[in-house]
C-alpha cells in the first residue's frame, strides 16, 4: 500500500484516507442482537464454535443499538414487531448496515399472509440479502464477506450526499 | 404502522396493583428486544426496588397467522409451514401434524418408519434441549456451556443432513411414512453419536450440576407447585419437574413407543433446579431410546403404499398408468379428508404438542389447530415470579423453556 | 367408545340433554353455553379431568346458525381419558361465559379465541387482544377476513409490483 516498500520497516504505511476508515469498518462490525425466529439459531450457531463469526470481528453480539453498527434481521417479522424495528434502526448511530437474513426477511419467505411483512425492506433500508430458510451458517458468513467488500467499495462522497 | 405511540399509565391500568398508580412502585418495560427473553417476549416488570410485585407478558411479537395459512393450502403442502413453529423441534412438529393426517384418513404406516421416526425425533428432542442448556447456561453467565452445547449439536445436524439434506426444517416427516429411506451412512453417524454423548453430558453435569453459584441461583427459585401447574395446562418437563407423572409417550404410545424401555424423569421440589435436572436425565433417556430403536430396525418400506394418499416413487411412473393418474391428482390437487375432526397429541421437548384438524371432504383443511406448550407454560410465569429479583426472573424464564415461535404461531 | 368414559358420556346426556358423537375413537359431546360452565366443573370436580389440554373455536361460515363451535378438549391424568366438549354458537353477537374461574388455562385461550374469531366472553378478567396488533380491525380466523396474500414478483410482473411496494428509503 504505498511508498513503505522503498522506506523498509520504518514502520511507515501509506494508503488513502478512504481506504484506511473502510478497512476499520470491516474489521471490528459489531452486529446486534436481532433474532426473530429460526434464523436466530443459525445465526448463533454461526457465532458458536464450530463457524467462528469472532474472527470476522464480531465476537460480541451487542444488546444495545446505540453500540453496534450492523443490523442482522434474522427471522419473520411480524406486523406487530415492525415499529420495534424500525426504532431500533433509528436508535443505532450512522454508519448502519443491515443484513437480510433468510427468506422470510428478505421477501416474506414461506408466509405470504396478513401477519408477516413481506420484506424487511419495507421498513428498513437493506444492504445485503442472504437466502436460504434458514440458511447455513456458511451462507451467512459469506453475506457478512459480501457485505465487507462493499463496505471496502464505499467511498466518502456518497456517506456526504447521505 | 411505523408511528411511535406516547403511552400513558392509564392503558395499564388494570394490569398493574395499586402501588403503582400512587407510584410507589416502577413499571419496567422488558421490551421484544432483549437478550435473556429467549426470542420476542415483552414483559411489563412492576419493580419494588429489585423485587418483582407483578409481570405481565404481551406477546403477539412473533404472529406469524400460520392457522390461517394452512387452511388456503393443501395437506402436504401446508406441512411445510408446521416445522416453522416450534422451530426447536421441526421433526416433532412434522410428526404431530402427519399423526393428525393419518389419524383423519386412516393412514397405515409401516414399522420401518415408525422405528425411524422416532430415532429422528428423539435425537430432535436431544438437540433441542442442548440448545436450551446453552441458552441457559449463557443467561447464567456460563457461557462456554453455549459453545460445547452447539458443537454437539452440529453431529445432530449433520445426521439430519445427511438424511434430508437440510439442516433444521427438514419436512422429512410426511404422512404415511418419511420422504425417502436414510442412506448408508446413516447408522454408523448414529452409533457414533450414541458413542460419543454420554461422556459430553457428563461434562456439562461436572460444569454445572454441582456448581455452587448454579445451586445458589437455582435452589428454591420460582416453585411451581402441582395443583397450579395442572389448572394452567402446564406439560412437559416443567410439569414432571413438579411431581406429576405424566408424559405422553408412556401414557399414550405411538409409533412404537411401548416397545422400548425408557424412564421418565419426575423430580417433586417444582424450583428451577428441578427443572433443570430433570431435563439433563431426559437427554440420557433419549439416547437410550435411539439406541434400542437402531439395535431393533426392521427392514420394509418406509412409506404406505396406499396410493390415494401417498405419491408412487418416480420409477412406477414410466411403467404404470394408475401410479401417472394417482401423481398427478395428488400433486395437483390433493387428496380429500372425510369431514370430521381429530386431535392427536405428541410429547415434544417443552409438552403436549397437540393438532386439532377438522376436514371438510376437501383437500384442504378446514381448520388447523396447534395446541402448543409454550403457550400455557408462560401462562403460568405471572404466579411463580412473585417476589424474586430481576435476576432470577431471568433465570425462572429460562427454566420454562418457551419458544416464540409455539406461542405467537 | 372407552367403557370407562360411558358412565361419564351417560351422565352427561342427562344432565345436560346433550348429544355426543364418535370419530376415529374419540368422543365428541354437544353442550349449550349456558351449560358449559357446569359441564367444566363438574368434569373437574367428580370425574378427575384436571387439565384443560386444548381450547380452539371453528368457523363454518357461510352458515349462521351455528356459525361458531368453541371446542373445550379435556384430559384426566389418573385414569388417562379424553374428552372434547362442543359448544355451537351462533354467528350475531357471539357470546359464551368464560371458563377461568374453573381452569386457569382457559384464561389466555380465550383471549386468544376472542383474538380471533371475535367470540366474547362473559366475565373474562382480561377482556384484550392477545396476538395480533392493536388496532387492527376484523379478527383474523373468520372465513371472511381475506388472508393477506400478496402477489409474487415473477419477471414479467416484477416492475409493476415494485412500483406499489413501500420501499424504505432511508
């Protein structure tokens, strides 16, 4: 990244501003508690041990909005429960990211009635949908990737327009 | 939909004592989001200093309208919707709603998938209750109980897997049978789980049964006593925490149940330490029962071959007519139920998992009721929380072992 | 029918004048309302049937009278029998008194009941909603509240149903 490679081990490294806050973004994304249904269980044997979610930097599961920055929507969400969403959402400080998980998440999934709102991204804005009902621990880590590259891909003009 | 609504102490009125209204008490709202509630719960605390006087739960957070989805579908395809219920248990809940189904039509089912049935379900009830010692143990702050619970439960899952090719909602179950017969590999992945488990519960029993912050947190902490338990429609391992005797696979059998030779774990005190005892016995019981049904399989089919309810295998396709017509009228269609209705119960991991189902000469139900423990059981928590902290509330709620989704359905 | 549940079907015929049927080797008896709460306690009280195993209701509109049928299933541990007591109401201003001064468990269930199908309950000590939102009108189990179904975006539909969807922008 830069001039370091003439400098040797000075300990000096030079990149882009830009570059720099996306890369601390990714690496330490707390994600908060967001279990619904079924896909909370995959989404806890994510974190368990045998698919580590800590080495992504999400060791902790942060109860409270105000201390995390990415919302994984896992399970059904109820017409009741959409309003608690929604203040959750606007209870977590910019920058926010929000996961889809699942398929009732996503798009209604397997209930397509009065009850269950067809699609998180009704209520809030979503960055990236993982399918699956419930999908793998495995598919969920790659969202997570998915979402870390487009994280990387952010640049500063857009987060001004915001 | 989206607005936020200013709430006043009068909405509550009849909810909460006296202190309250004169303020003398404080209303603490344990909302839908909340790590120790095991899924959308919302409890209204009335907190005297530390000490619960009332909790009232709300729930509704998780209505999903299933009962009313099941009627627009056809039987076997409103299967699909019943593993997403009690989302601990899919292969029981499949199982009480093909019992229902094959009670309604008069469906036989053959002894090589009654055995596998309950090999499948037993190792479900295994899962489902190290999933609730890991919750446990982590709202107790023993948090690597969570981490060894989960990586047995990855050998379940990956026997479920290698049978159906899903993890958790398999739909394996179908009436008349199972899906399709488990492969090769399936009894060597059983065995050596059966090998393999003992020595891990008595880990965790080393970890935590002894443990004197667990006995100091546990002991004597939110009695249930039997006469309550009975009025409020408590089942399961909370109610045999509390004295009463009662478990559905040995007082009323199915699918081979009275063959094998299992005990029932009945504990009197009615705290959460009973509870908790109790629940770790019914996992050793359970891998008692896997493995005498394993050493006892017969070999058959594992489906009916009664061809109005039960689609042919795709090879008779190409070479008989009937089997072409009888595939084609039951995927398309569905078959038809006589009017009339069942109830059929099954013993899940949290109790009586019941379902109502009424038929109307269609092929699609008239009426589906899911008869869910978790219901009544939370029905019971306002009782036994009087008096406790805030912590032990915490503590009493995991004991119960409730799911959302069984409640909210 | 089981001969140990026949004394207790007889005693209900006459006390109550109500008909009973048999399906699939269970036992389904027909009582009023006004008499459903005697017929609880009475059950409870001299036959052992402590727990209210399942409490639903069914709809069989378009018929009004009954339009309703609240179903009580009841259990007895001792001698491990089960019954279903039937209630048929009519479809204008359902009413039936409510059973929680004899079993606990009918409580919530009747909330629930009430939730949704609309059946009221007399004397209920929590008259409210217990599933679906505050504030929505209709109750959902009835055969004539639509179900909510909302159009699957396929390719060939997949604009129009954009356009109409409440997308969140922000």
């Amino acid at each position: 990244m830069g001039v370091e490679q003439k400098l040797g081990n000075m300990g000096i490294v030079t990149t882009t501003l830009e570059t720099v806050v996306n890369w601390s973004r990714t690496n330490a994304m707390w994600p908060m508690l967001f279990g619904l249904a079924c896909c909370a269980i995959e989404m806890m044997a994510a974190q368990a041990s045998h698919f580590d979610m800590s080495r992504f930097g999400m060791e902790l599961m942060r109860a409270s909005p105000r201390q995390s920055d990415l919302m994984i929507v896992a399970g059904r969400l109820s017409r009741k429960m959409a309003p608690v969403l929604r203040r959750l959402y606007d209870q977590m400080p910019e920058p926010k990211w929000v996961i889809a998980m699942g398929d009732c998440a996503s798009c209604g999934g397997v209930f397509n009635n009065y009850a269950i709102v067809q699609g998180v991204d009704e209520i809030v804005p979503v960055d990236v949908y993982v399918a699956g009902c419930p999908p793998r621990p495995e598919a969920l880590i790659h969202g997570v990737m998915t979402l870390f590259e487009k994280v990387k891909g952010e640049k500063f003009k857009d987060l001004a327009a915001k | 939909m989206t607005q936020i609504e200013e709430v006043s102490l009068e909405q509550f009125k009849h909810l909460v004592s006296e202190r309250a209204l004169r303020g003398e008490t404080m209303l603490l709202n344990m909302g839908p989001q909340h790590p120790s509630t095991h899924g959308v719960l919302r409890l209204l605390l009335e907190l005297d200093g530390e000490t619960i006087v009332n909790a009232v739960p709300d729930i509704g957070y998780l209505h999903t309208g299933v009962e009313k989805n099941m009627e627009a579908k056809t039987y076997l395809k409103a299967e699909v919707m019943s593993d997403r219920l009690d989302y601990m248990n899919p292969l029981g809940n499949n199982l009480a709603y093909c019992m229902a189904v094959e009670k309604l039509v008069d469906l036989d089912v053959p002894p090589r998938a009654q055995a596998l049935r309950v090999i499948l379900v037993e190792l479900q009830r295994i899962a489902s209750h190290l999933v609730w010692i890991g919750t446990f143990g982590l709202d107790l702050a023993a948090m690597s109980m969570f981490l060894y619970a989960f990586r047995e439960r990855e050998a379940i899952l990956d026997i479920f897997e290698l049978c159906s090719g899903q993890r958790m909602m398999t739909t394996y179950i179908r009436p008349g049978g199972l899906w399709r017969d488990v492969p090769v590999e399936f009894e060597t992945a059983v065995r050596n789980f059966i090998k393999m488990f003992p020595k891990r519960i008595d880990e965790y029993e080393a970890l935590l049964t002894k443990n004197p912050v667990f006995l100091d947190r546990l002991v004597g902490i939110g009695k249930l006593d039997a006469a309550t338990a009975l009025s409020h429609g408590v089942t399961g391992p909370t109610l045999r925490a509390s004295g009463v005797n009662w478990d559905l696979r040995k007082a009323r059998p199915y699918m081979g149940y009275e063959q094998y030779d299992f005990n029932v774990p009945v504990r009197t005190e009615g705290d959460t330490y009973a509870r908790y005892l109790v629940r770790v016995q019914e996992m050793r019981e359970s891998l008692k029962i896997v493995e005498q049904a394993l050493n006892k399989l017969p070999m058959g089919p594992v489906i009916s071959a009664n061809r109005k309810f039960v689609p042919p295998p795709r090879s008779e396709l190409g070479v008989s007519m009937e089997a072409l017509i009888h595939h084609f009228k039951l995927w398309t269609e569905g078959f038809p139920a006589p009017k009339g209705s069942v109830y059929s119960a099954i013993e899940s991991p949290r109790g009586e998992l019941g379902v109502y189902l009424e038929g109307d000469g269609g092929p699609k139900p008239h009426r589906v009721h899911w008869r869910t423990p978790s219901f009544d059981n939370l029905s019971v928590l306002p009782k036994i929380v009087k008096g406790h902290l805030v912590a032990d509330l915490v503590a009493i709620l995991a004991s119960i072992d409730i799911v959302l989704g069984d409640i909210d359905r | 029918m089981d001969n140990k549940l026949e004394p207790i079907v007889k005693t209900l015929q006459e006390k109550f004048n109500a008909t009973f049927e048999e399906f699939r080797g269970e036992v389904h008896v027909f009582v009023t309302a006004e008499q459903i709460v005697e017929a609880l306690t009475l059950l409870r009280d001299k036959y052992d049937f402590e727990m209210l195993s399942a409490m639903t209701a069914s709809d069989y509109w378009p018929q009004q009278t009954p339009r309703f049928h609240v179903i009580y299933q009841l259990t007895s541990l001792v001698k491990n029998l089960s019954v279903q007591l039937r209630v048929p109401v009519n479809g204008d201003q359902p009413k039936v008194p409510t059973a929680t001064r004899v079993y606990e468990t009918a409580n919530w269930r009747e909330r629930e009941i009430f939730d949704m199908f609309g059946i009221e309950f007399e004397g209920h000590p929590d008259p409210r909603r217990i599933l679906t939102p505050e504030g929505i009108e209709g109750h959902p189990l009835r055969k004539d509240f639509p179900l909510g179904y909302e159009e699957p975006q396929f390719t060939f539909n997949f604009e129009e149903i954009d356009l109409r969807k409440p997308y969140a922008k922000e």
